[in-house]
C-alpha cells in the first residue's frame, strides 16, 4: 500500500491531466452538438469495425461446422437429383420416386486419414455402423468423382478401399457409346492423379478427351464421371483396349466424401448367390 502511495505522489500531475483532460472531453461532447456528433459516429465507426472483425473470426472458427452441414444438404439434393433424373430405360420415362423411395442414399461423411502414395491406399472416415455405414457401399466425392469402396466398419469409424488401391475394380463405360470396361489403378505406374480402363472391344473408338463413367453395374449408380481418356495408345495384344484416363478426383485434397446406400443392394447379393458358378 505505502508503494502505491508512493506512486501516485510521483505521478500525480499526470493522473491530475488525464483526469481534467477526460473531463474537458467529456463537458465539450455533453455541451456541443458538432462534437457530440462527430464523437458518435467515429465511436460507431470503430464499434463497427470492431464487431465485423469479430464475425470474421467467429465464422473462421465455425467454418468446419459450416462444412459439416453443407455437405449433408449436399447429399440430400444429390439424392433427390438421381432420383428425378435417372431414366429407365425399359419405359423411356422419367423416374419421379419419393424421398420413401430413393434407390441411392447420399450418407456425407469427414475424411480424418488419407493416404496417396502406397500400393494399396486407404482412406478413413468419421462415419460408422451407428450411422449406417456398412461394407462395400460405394464412395464418391462432392464433386461425384468415384473415391472407393466401404471397406472395415467399426460403430464410428470406417475404412475405404480407395481407387488408389491394387485390388479396386470399377465397372466404367465411355460415354459417348457405352462401351464397357474395367477401372484400374498402379498397372503402369503409381500415379494418384491417372489410372486404366482394360477391356475395352478394339471395335470402338475412342479418342484423348472421352469422358469415363460408372456403368451401374456394381455399387455405383451409373454416369458418375470418373475421368477423362489421356492416352488411347497402350498395347495390349488381343481383341481388347487399354486406355489410360485423368481422374477428375484430387486425392490429395479429398476432405469430404458421400457414401452411398442402395435400397436394391441385399436383393441384388441374394439374386447373385443363386446365381451357379460355371
């Protein structure tokens, strides 16, 4: 106490100006309607400026839980688009189901481990069984570009077989004239941003440009874009094409992904098994 003391008698002619200096301030805005004006607006102003910073940084800090809800009404729509879009082609006629009767179910999911550069890549997310997650649903990203296969299933986590993945197999097709092929990855190379399409009839054209989809045969609904042909010159030596295509996917920058339920999925492993092996 005896230090403050003396601290304030050291200092006391400028504590004494501060004071008189906010109480001069203070009678002049209170007395003058000029000053009282220009004293408002430059303290809203700063007010202002003060809180749009603020926002700036509440919505960086929430900018993760933005994510989160915009990619689950990403997947609704995407849900919603198939459905009003995909068109049977026994009828020649638009599909119009309700939400009760969606065939593909677009489940988002956050990837929290990724990896690009091994033979056989997997990929984790933080969606699990308690979400509906289960084995060998098929992945894609927000920008539909195939990702993988539903791999290990824990209650909250679960794996992915990426397509950067030895053991991978897609059904693809050109979209130009459905021609059917095999989608592959690591044949020539281990390179995350290519893969191959094997299999494809030598009657076929195809040129540097084509668009790669899915087939619909197979987990993945059909024409989700896979890539685009880059080299139409790989030998193969028999009846059949390989070619080798630029995946639309950036593996390397993946952070979400939507996991798709088929309705269909159980009826079509049932109707498999029954089918014999000859």
């Amino acid at each position: 106490m005896r230090n403050l003391w003396i601290f304030i008698n050291r200092y006391n002619a400028f504590f004494l100006f501060i004071i008189f200096f906010t109480a001069g301030i203070v009678l002049t805005v209170k007395n003058n309607v000029y000053q009282r004006s220009i004293t408002f607006n430059s303290t809203n102003e700063i007010v202002g400026k003060v809180y749009q910073n603020l926002n700036v940084a509440r919505k960086y800090v929430n900018l993760g839980q933005v994510n989160d809800s915009l990619s689950i009404e990403n997947a609704r729509l995407n849900a919603q688009l198939f459905a009003m879009t995909h068109v049977d082609s026994a009828k020649n006629a638009t599909v119009k189901d309700t939400v009760n009767k969606y065939q593909y179910t677009y489940l988002p999911a956050r990837i929290i481990k990724n990896s690009i550069t091994l033979r056989n890549n997997i990929i984790t997310i933080n969606k699990g069984a308690d979400d509906g997650i289960q084995s060998g649903m098929a992945v894609i990203s927000p920008g539909k570009g195939v990702v993988g296969f539903i791999r290990d299933v824990s209650p909250h986590l679960a794996t992915i077989q990426s397509l950067l993945h030895k053991d991978t197999r897609i059904s693809v097709n050109l979209k130009k004239n459905n021609a059917l092929g095999s989608l592959v990855w690591g044949e020539k190379n281990f390179d995350f941003r290519k893969a191959f399409v094997k299999e494809i009839p030598n009657q076929f054209k195809v040129t540097i440009g084509d668009t790669v989809v899915t087939s619909g045969y197979g987990a993945f609904p059909p024409g989700i874009p896979i890539g685009k042909v880059s080299n139409t010159a790989i030998a193969t030596g028999d009846n059949f094409m390989t070619i080798e295509i630029v995946l639309l996917n950036d593996f390397s920058t993946l952070q979400y992904v939507y996991v798709i339920k088929d309705k269909f999925a159980e009826e079509v492993k049932t109707l498999d098994a029954k089918i014999p092996n000859e």
